[in-house]
C-alpha cells in the first residue's frame, strides 16, 4: 500500500511539473508578445510625432522660400513632397498614387487638417499628410521609412523580426533582422497566428507568430520568432525540483517501509520501561497518531496514555490542593493579606537576623475607629467591603520589604525590617493615617473611619514574640483612648495606665451587677425667669475608685466600648424608670440623656421604647457629642428621623469644637445645642465669638444652652447675648433621683 502510494505521489509529481512547465513557457511567450505589440504602437506614434513636427518646421519655413530653386531644396532636405493649391506637384517626390490618397488629397484641399497611416507598396513607411497657408505651397506630405522603427524593436526584444507581404504566388519582404527560415521562404506557409514553436537552424525552438499590420497598401504581416533559452532554463529548474521531490518521497517511502518492521518492537520496548514510571513521575508514554496500520503497541501505548493522564491529572489537583491549603493557612481570605501564623513567622525569622543582617525592626499595631459601627449598621458585607479597601490602601503605602497582616477582625500589622529612626516611623504612621481617613466608597455609600496606631522598636535578638505584640497593643490601646486617629509609640508608663485603664474598666463592670451606680439630674435653667425647663441626667459612682476624675462623666472615662454601650443602656433603663414614676402632668420638663459614642444599638433601643409608650417620646432627650454627631450622621441618620418624627428632642452637645456640623444642621434641625464650656466664659464671651454663635442658631430657631457657669459675671454677660438655658453650680444644684422623684409626682402637690 505505501510503495502504491509513493508511486502515485511521484506521477501526480510528474505530471504537475509538465503542465507547470508547459504553463510557465506560454506566459512568458504571451507576456514578450504584448510588448512586442505595445512597443510597435508606441513606437508608430513617435514617427508620426516626428512626422507632425517636421510638418509644423516645415510649415514655417514655406513663407520665406521665393523662387522655385530654394523650394526644391527644401523639399529634399525633409524628404516631402509639396504640392500647391490645385494638386500640381511643386518639389519633392511623386505623391502617392493609390486611389485611397487621391482621396484624402482632395479632401485636405478643400477642408484642411491632416491625415496620417502605415503604407506597405514597394516598402512601408510613415505618411503624414498636412495642409499650409503658405502662398507657395497649400499641401505637404511627410514620410519615414520603417526600417529604423523595426531595428528598435530588435533590440528591444533580442528577437528574430521579418516584415513581408505574403501573396498567391510570392513573398514580399519589406524587412528582415535574420534570413527568413527555410519552412516560410516560399508564400505557401506562413507562422500560425498564435504562438507556435518551430526549429530553426540548429538552435532550440523558438516561439513564432505572425501578427498582421493595418495600411492603405498591399497587405502585410509582421513575423515574430522568439528565443526560449530562458523559458526552456525556467523548465529545467522545473524538472530538477520534480527530480528532487521524487527523491525524497522515494527516500520517505523506504524509512516507513522499513519503520513498520522493527518501530514497534522498539516502542514495545520503551513503553515497559517506562510504564513502571508513570505513578512516580511526569512521564508520559506517546501515541503515534496518523498511522495508517496500527499495531498491538498502539493500543498499549493508547491505554498507558490514558493511566499516565489520569495520573497526571490527579497529582495536579494534590498540587493544587496543598497551594490552596497552604495559602489559607499563610493567608487571610477576606484581605489577601498575611494571616497571624505566618506573621508571626515573618517576625520570628526576622528577629533571628538582628545583629548578623539587621540592626533593628519595628512593630506597628493598627486598629480601625468606628470600624463596629459601620459593621452592625451597614452590615457584613459592607464592612468586609471596607476592611478590603483599607487593606489596600495599607499595602500601597509601605515598602516591598514590609510584612502587612492582618491580625483579627480590624487590627492590622506592620513588620518594618531596618525602620530607620522614630522620624521616619512617625512619617510612615501618618501616611497610613491619612490614607486610611480619605473617604471609602462602598458599594452602598460613602463612609470614613480612622486609625488608631501603636508602635515599638526592637533591637534586642532574644526578645519574643508576645512581648513585641503586647508592647505594641498597649501603645495602640493609648492612642485609641486619645480620641483621634494618631499613632503613639511603646514606653514604660504606658503599661501602667493600660492596667490602670482595665482595673478601671473591671470595677466598673463590678459595679454594674452589684447595683452600685446613681442616678442624679442637672437642671437646665432658662436665664430670663430661672424656670427650670430640662434636665440632663448624670451618672454618679459614690464608690468609685481615684482613678475617676471629679466632675466628669462615668461614661466618658471608660476604654472598653462595650461596656460604655451596657453604661448607656443602665442609664436609659434607669431614666424612663424615673418617667414611670412621676406624674406626667405634673412634670413638663424633658430628662436629656447623653449618648455615648452615638452607638446605633443605644438608638435602635431608644426607637423601641418610644415606640411601646408615645407619652415617654414627649419627655425624652437625647445629646449627641458635636463630633459623633459629625462623624456618623449618615450611619445614625436612619434612627434620628425616627426618633425626631417619634417627638424625642434632639440635642447637640459640645457646640462649637467642630464647626463642620453646620451642614447637618439644616438637614435635621436640633430642638437645642449645648455650648462648650470653653465658649461660656473669659474671653470668648469678650472677644464676640460666643454671640455670633448664639445669634446664628436663633436665627435657625435652635435654642443654646451655656454649660459648666460658675461665675456671676459670665453668668450676666451669657444672659445679655440672650442666651436661653444655662447649666452649671451657680445655676442651679444637681438633683438626686429620689428627690427628682418626689417633686414632680401628684402626692407632692396635694
């Protein structure tokens, strides 16, 4: 079958090589006719072009001849003939006596113009006829005989060239570049009209043709004969590639002829031994594919193909799978970032270098502000979403050679190889703080949280671990309970007011569950008519330990959120048990309560409860710091419009800190805004701030209340910039519950 085959191939070979060959002969033959032609009508427009403008010289020259002598010459030195006015012939050659010139010499006579053709008689040449307005002459004929035509086109194309006039009995030969051949000599033959080839002499063929020529004189052909050297060489090269193919598809032949013997002995060979080797490696045992015979080591190769990609496959899903498990347990899934193993790792190799590669390291310890908040009320996927944008934000900021982790929830790590001093730390910090603090655009909305940075340093190779981690959470614990995004490096005090912070937080915590809290209400006087008008409810620790300063809130004081929230709830539990317990017309007054952090969770309880008792709404009161009030209106804004449309009053508390919360003002209007005590005496009441203060908000129908007076000047002085309500111990003195109590219930009054 393949030697069937291989002998097909070689006379499809063949056979296209000839009719190539053929094929290529005929175009170059066609191609060298159609110059011939182009060039013999090129070259018959130059003649007569030379023809016109001898006439045009001619034509010129004809005014100035004055005798007959001088005509004669003229007539001889442009080979014309001229004629006058009535057809007389006045100097040159005899014109043309064929009845087709008489003709158009009659004509030319009367109408003018010119008139040009070929003209084979006893030779071929050129006429031009052309009509003068000379007196001397009226007509003048032109000529060129067309020996020096052909002789161009000889040279032009190397070809044999004859121009004769083939009669019954004889041959005319106008023009001949070589002795016609023996074959054509006599009139009985002439070339084909198509390319034909002939021998001549003892040359190779040459291509020969006949191509008749349009005149006014006896017929005539033009006959073209054509060297084929090069035509003939372009065939042979044809051959030669032909030979060479069949060759190689003989040479082809024999390798499969003998491939089919003894290739699949070799391939069952190969195959057993390396079949033991597919469960071990990343071998492979190929099928040859294509085959026209197929043998019992196709199908072997076939079927141990099949084990080795099974195989394959299966150790790339382990390979995969151990990626993935060792990713996840390297790496956070949420962030992408270094999870808290393999920080770890990252930290203790790097404490291994100090003081052979290293000189120092240091440690940044980083925890999101109102980072729950947004949590609980936006949702998970909402703050997944922005522990995903801060991630990002974090890893642009440091260097290459940094480790970013995350730690847990919204705490973040920073390992910094080589920090360099505490300059460039407290550069790097607010870096992170400032590109954490730009506004983060959520899926939802648009929020802003801030960061909270502690930082320690580490020069000492036999440090560990926890203490790096403890040194820098304590740092960050302090610059969290400073109140803004800042970053506060580890000393030794700090871990004193750490402990002191949680003994703080763990005797307040007790205090809760034993009871051991009071409640008391400051009055909110109105300075026209000292008519008490609010009250703000204070939390009051008699039991409390030195730690809590003199004056200030319980609240305020603690570190642990969540236990500020259980704070804030008592106090709210804790107030409407008081409105329980008094006459509600006998007690026209609202008791403020101070919101602490403005937790959603505190206002979504407060919702509830005005909700089950409308008559409690009208009684309640709620400040909110200036500056939570700012930071989360549109996390709160939800549970503000409840609370508002529910009739509780809305209050804003520390007035005047932070004047950016004049946009919201408008939005949802407070019943009233307490001052800051820095605004309510010495020089602000001098210097006119506090009363652009006050008459702003009067102009907007928001009441001001002035907080902490204890001065009878300022006192006066608040009263003559009409401020409306007043706080403090010149005022009026705190009230405790029970009295609160005892005052405005009915059985007082009777």
């Amino acid at each position: 079958m393949l030697i069937a085959s291989s002998a097909i191939a070689v006379l499809a070979l063949m056979l296209w090589a000839a009719s190539e060959s053929k094929q290529e002969l005929n175009r170059r033959i066609l191609l060298e006719q159609q110059h011939l032609i182009a060039e013999l009508r090129n070259t018959s427009k130059q003649g007569f072009h030379i023809l016109q403008e001898r006439a045009q010289q001619l034509e010129a020259v004809l005014p100035l001849i004055t005798d007959e002598q001088s005509l004669q010459r003229l007539a001889s030195s442009f080979d014309a003939t001229i004629i006058d006015g009535s057809g007389k012939l006045l100097a040159g050659n005899n014109p043309p006596t064929d009845a087709k010139a008489q003709q158009w010499q009659q004509a030319l006579l009367a109408n003018g113009g010119e008139y040009r053709r070929w003209h084979c008689h006893q030779r071929c040449e050129l006429q031009y006829f052309s009509v003068h307005d000379s007196e001397a002459a009226k007509l003048t004929i032109q000529r060129i005989v067309i020996d020096d035509l052909m002789e161009k086109l000889d040279i032009a194309h190397s070809a044999n060239l004859w121009l004769v006039a083939p009669a019954a009995d004889s041959l005319t030969l106008f023009y001949q570049t070589a002795p016609l051949p023996t074959p054509f000599s006599s009139s009985a033959t002439s070339p084909p009209l198509p390319p034909d080839f002939v021998l001549i002499g003892n040359h190779r063929p040459q291509a020969m043709w006949r191509w008749p020529l349009q005149n006014d004189g006896i017929a005539a052909e033009l006959w073209v004969a054509m060297p084929t050297q090069q035509s003939i060489a372009a065939v042979e090269q044809v051959w030669l590639k032909t030979t060479t193919y069949i060759v190689v598809t003989l040479t082809i032949c024999c390798a499969m002829a003998i491939g089919l013997i003894w290739r699949p002995l070799l391939r069952l060979s190969r195959q057993a031994r390396q079949l033991p080797l597919l469960a071990t490696s990343n071998q492979s045992i190929r099928t040859p594919q294509h085959r026209l015979v197929r043998d019992e080591s196709h199908l072997f190769a076939a079927a141990s193909q099949e084990l080795a990609d099974k195989l394959k496959a299966q150790r790339h899903r382990l390979l995969q799978q151990t990626h993935e498990l060792k990713r996840l347990v390297q790496h956070d899934q949420l962030t992408g970032l270094n999870n808290r193993s393999m920080f770890e790792q990252s930290l203790q190799q790097t404490l291994g270098q100090l003081g052979r590669h290293l000189q120092s390291l240091a440690l940044m310890f980083m925890d999101l502000n109102k980072f729950k908040e947004i949590n609980d009320t936006m949702g998970h996927d909402q703050g997944d979403q922005l522990l995903q944008q801060v991630a990002m934000r974090l890893a642009a900021t440091i260097r290459k050679s940094d480790v970013l982790a995350r730690f847990g929830g919204d705490e973040f790590v920073i390992l910094l190889p080589e920090p360099g001093g505490q300059h460039q730390l407290q550069l790097l910090a607010d870096k992170l703080i400032d590109s954490v603090i730009e506004p983060i655009q959520l899926s939802n909305t648009t929020v802003q949280v801030g960061l909270s940075i502690g930082i320690t340093t580490c020069n000492d190779p036999q440090c560990s671990i926890s203490q790096l981690l403890r040194e820098a959470d304590t740092a960050m614990y302090a610059a969290k309970h400073s109140g803004s995004s800042c970053a506060r490096f580890y000393h030794s005090s700090l871990g004193k007011e750490d402990r002191q912070a949680q003994a703080l937080d763990s005797a307040l915590a007790e205090a809760l569950n034993n009871n051991q809290l009071q409640l008391q209400y400051q009055p909110m006087v109105n300075l026209s008519n000292d008519d008490i008008e609010h009250y703000q409810a204070l939390i009051t620790w008699p039991a409390a330990p030195e730690a809590i300063r003199q004056g200030a809130e319980v609240i305020q004081q603690l570190s642990n959120p969540k236990l500020q929230q259980q704070t804030s709830e008592w106090l709210l539990r804790q107030v409407l048990d008081t409105l329980d317990r008094v006459t509600v017309n006998q007690m026209p007054c609202r008791l403020y309560i101070r919101a602490a952090d403005c937790h959603p969770e505190l206002l979504r309880q407060l919702v509830l409860c005005c909700r089950r008792d409308n008559t409690a709404a009208r009684r309640l009161g709620l400040l909110i710091d200036e500056q939570d009030y700012l930071d989360q209106f549109a996390q709160i804004q939800m549970e503000l419009n409840l609370l508002y449309q529910a009739g509780v009053a809305i209050a804003l508390d520390g007035f005047g800190n932070s004047l950016g919360a004049l946009n919201q003002l408008s939005q949802m209007p407070p019943a009233m805004v307490r001052l800051d005590a820095k605004f309510c005496s010495g020089v602000s009441l001098q210097n006119g701030f506090t009363q652009s203060l006050i008459l702003m908000l009067h102009k907007l129908n928001i009441k001001v209340v002035a907080s902490g007076v204890s001065d009878a000047d300022d006192r006066r002085k608040l009263q003559q910039l009409n401020c409306d309500l007043a706080q403090g111990p010149l005022v009026a003195a705190v009230l405790s519950e029970h009295k609160l109590i005892s005052q405005y219930t009915a059985s007082s009054h009777l």
